[in-house]
C-alpha cells in the first residue's frame, strides 16, 4: 500500500470535488453523448496493467465526470436524488475508509450506537416512543418493502414467516403510490392483484370513501385487509393522505398502518410549515428516506417501526455463525437479527455528520426554501393562463402541463415529452414527465440546496417559449398532413 500516493492522489481529489461544487453551475446539467458512445467508451477487458491514482483521476476526469447527471447544479429539478450537502460527502469517504459492517455490533460497535442514535433521532421526529426502533436501508424501495412484510406479519400473527401467506388478504393504497408498493406485495406472497390501487381526491389524497367501500367489498368476498399504505408526500406531487383517518381505519380493522414518507419525511424538518404530516405517528411503520430530503448523498433511506420487537419477530433468525456469543446481557446490538440486509454500510455516518454541521433548523431552511420555489412556480402559472397547475403545491414537487385547446390528448402528451427533451439537451434545467388522471404532465421538483426562485423564473421562460413554438409546429403539421 502506497500510503503517501493515496495521501497526494486523496489531496487532489478533495480539492477537486469542492472545486467541482463551487463551479457547478457552469456545467452542462445532462450530457449530451448517445447511450451507444458511452457504452463504447467504457468498453475494455478487465485491466490488467497497474496504473498510478493520479492517471486514474485523469480517465475519471475524462470518461466520467463530463458525462454525469450533475444533480448538484441548482436547474436539476428530476426525480427525487438532491444535491448532497458537503459534510455527508466526506461521510461517506470515511465510512468507506473505516468498512464498519453494521449487520454485527462486533464489526463495527461505535457505528452500531451511532446508528442506533440516528434511528432514534428518526423515531422522535414522528413522535414514536422509546419502544420504537428501525433500521436504515438502501432506500426507499427497500423500506417499503420492510414496512409491509412488518405488516403481513402482524396481521398473520407471525403465521405466515413459517406457513406462508394463508386464505386471501388485500394491501390498500391510493393511485398514486410508487412502484415500490407494487413490487413489495408481490415479493411478500400477498400477490399484485391483491393491491387495492384506489382513487384521489382533488388534492391527489386518498378518498377514504373509496378505501371504506373497497375494504367492505373485500370482505364480504372473503379477502381480509392485511396492511393499508398512506402516502405522506406522493412521488408525484407530495401530497399527503389523510393519516389520521387510515389510522383509525386500520385500528378498527386490525390490520397494519405502514406511511410511505421516502420524500415527504423531509416535512418534518421544516420550520415554515410544521404539522403538515400530522398524524403519521399512528403508523406501525414509516418510510423516511434521507437521501432525500434530508439532502444526504445516496444511499440512506430508513424504516421507522413503531415498536421494535415487529423487527424482531419478523427477522430473528440466529444462525451459529452469526450470533454473539460473547454478548452477555444482550446489549451488543445486531442489525442483521433485526433487518432483512445482512452486510451494511455505514448509512448513519453522514446523516449523523449532516445535523451535527448544519443543525436541523438549517436543513429545515432549505426545505422550506424548496417548497418556496415550488409555490413560486405554481403562482407564476396561475398569474397567467398558459399552464394548469395540478394543485398548490403541498411540499416541493410540482406539476404543470400546457394548456392548448384543442389539441388531442397523444399530440400534447407529444408536445410534453418533446419540449423536455429539447430543454434536458441544452442542459441547463432536467425535470421528469408524469401521468396523472389520465393527462401529461411536467414534473418539477427542486430537492436542491443551490436552486434559487430565479432559477425558477428563467424556467418558468424557457418552458413557455418552448411550449408556444411545439404548439406553432403541431398546428403546422397538421395543416400540411
Ligand atoms: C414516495 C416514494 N416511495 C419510495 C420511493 C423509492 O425510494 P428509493 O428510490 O430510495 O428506493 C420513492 C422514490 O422516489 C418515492 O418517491
């Protein structure tokens, strides 16, 4: 081991990076290269030819970096991955230095307490008690997925980790979950047909009506509900289901709360709008990604469990190898006995470094300042009348499409699509395309510490003159057609 070329090359790199940061708007967000070039361009056999750390630092610089989505630069608006605050950067170089293992407190003791604290700062924020627990996870995806086989195992009462699923059960959800639910049903033998996918109201909430009538029908049918989802910060629009009506719900049919707050968990870091998830702590189990919201680099997401022993009785199994034999009172914490994950990274490190360099009002201000822009952009659009606004904007995800009269429903999904295409290749702002009831939208969702409501005016600019010349197009083309 070269310890003083890991020093030089690890200087540089450092340096680097904050002059990577510090300069980033002068980037190209989106790269403008075919996928089939990049293949080409990474294409080698396995190397087999040693070269120096500073020569790799120029390939990286070469092939990499000027072909990366630079999520950093304030016009990124997409899907929900944010500028990482600088202090979770060096984190994660150091959680990689130090390779604490948190399945096993004996491969990683001090990370495990730090973990343990970080969870639990967690849990304070949705109001749990100190019978809660959870664990961080590689995201949401895999939260989600923790909180219903929690559930499916509740409800079972812990039949079906050893009989499987028994007789018919079904998940209820509004329209507008994430995809993650979908796969989480299927993986824990409850099976997709069984996922009640029910209406939203104007607001893009849940209709409890909906959710009344679909569980009535479901059990005079036979089908017994095993786990309601509320959504606290839809990936759409962050909207948020009424939880405290779910919660009595699932309270009066026995059955499990889980609230998927991936990205709606940055709420409760915000100092304008407090109480906005109110009644998320009735949930069994919350999904809180702080990769997110909490603007921690990737990956840290977390479930939040309101009592811990659900972990436990969902995961406990203890081979010979991995149990502790010299934990004498129990007290050396193992992850793995309480998690699906067995090998785990040392996720806590910088969501720990993140609140000890900036403070929680802080990264509550940047919240706030997100959710300032989306409202920007939503009173921009209704002072004229050129765009429809799916709602006020309840967090920082906001959804706008063009207005055009008469054209069809495929032409102005078209025109949709092809006017973020063409703003994604002049490189200044990124944002996704999304479907709801039936209509084409732009999703716009700043989770960045850089944007700016200037950032959202130039948008603002750019997408009517782009919207306004596809339409002139469209109208030409179907004069000549
Ligand atoms: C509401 C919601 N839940 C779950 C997920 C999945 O999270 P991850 O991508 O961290 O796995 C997302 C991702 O955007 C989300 O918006």
């Amino acid at each position: 081991m070269q310890y003083e070329e890991f020093r030089e090359a690890g200087h540089y790199l450092v340096d680097y990076i904050a002059d990577y940061l510090k300069n980033i708007d002068n980037k190209r967000l989106f790269t403008e290269i075919n996928p089939a070039e990049l293949y080409k361009l990474f294409e080698e056999a396995i190397p087999d030819n040693p070269k120096s750390l500073s020569e790799i630092q120029s390939t990286i610089e070469e092939k990499l970096i000027p072909y990366c989505t630079h999520v950093n630069h304030p016009g990124y608006m997409g899907l929900i991955t944010p500028s990482p605050n600088p202090a979770g950067i060096l984190a994660d170089f150091l959680a990689s230095a130090l390779n604490q293992n948190l399945g096993a407190w004996s491969i990683g003791p001090s990370a495990v307490a730090m973990e343990r604290e970080v969870i639990r700062w967690l849990t304070d924020m949705i109001g749990y008690n100190d019978k809660a627990g959870g664990n961080l996870t590689s995201g949401g995806m895999m939260a989600n997925f923790i909180g219903i086989k929690l559930g499916r195992d509740w409800t079972t009462k812990d039949h079906a980790q050893h009989e499987g699923l028994q007789g018919k059960w079904a998940v209820y959800v509004s329209e507008e979950r994430h995809v993650s639910i979908d796969k989480a049903v299927d993986a824990v033998g409850i099976g997709r047909d069984f996922l009640r996918t029910l209406p939203t109201n104007e607001k893009y909430q849940l209709q409890i009506d909906a959710l009344e009538e679909a569980i009535a029908r479901d059990k005079e049918n036979g089908v017994r509900p095993i786990c309601i989802v509320g959504l606290a910060g839809t990936t759409n629009l962050g909207a948020s289901d009424d939880l405290e009506a779910l919660g009595s719900i699932a309270k009066r049919e026995n059955c499990w709360l889980h609230v998927d707050a991936a990205y709606g968990g940055g709420m409760l870091l915000s100092n304008k709008y407090p109480g906005q998830l109110k009644g998320i702590h009735l949930a069994d189990s919350v999904t809180i990604d702080p990769h997110k919201w909490f603007y921690a680099p990737l990956d840290a997401g977390a479930i939040l469990v309101k009592d811990h022993d659900r972990l436990t009785k969902s995961f406990g199994i203890q081979p010979a190898y991995l149990t502790d034999q010299t934990s004498q009172k129990n007290e050396r914490y193992l992850f793995y006995v309480h998690g699906f994950e067995q090998s785990k990274r040392f996720r806590s490190l910088k969501v720990w470094m993140s609140f000890h360099h900036y403070g929680k009002t802080q990264i509550g201000e940047w919240v706030d300042n997100n959710i300032g822009q989306a409202k920007y952009l939503h009173q921009m659009v209704i002072a004229e009348d050129i765009f429809e606004s799916a709602t006020e904007p309840m967090m920082s995800a906001i959804c706008i499409r063009y207005k055009a009269g008469d054209l069809t429903k495929q032409q102005l999904s078209k025109l949709h699509f092809d006017v973020a295409a063409q703003i994604e290749s002049e490189g200044q702002f990124w944002f996704a395309t999304t479907e709801m009831k039936g209509k084409t939208w732009f999703r716009i969702n700043p989770v960045n510490i850089r944007t700016t409501q200037q950032h959202m005016e130039q948008l603002y600019q750019v997408l009517k003159q782009k919207c306004k010349q596809a339409e002139v197009e469209i109208r030409r083309e179907m004069i000549t057609a």
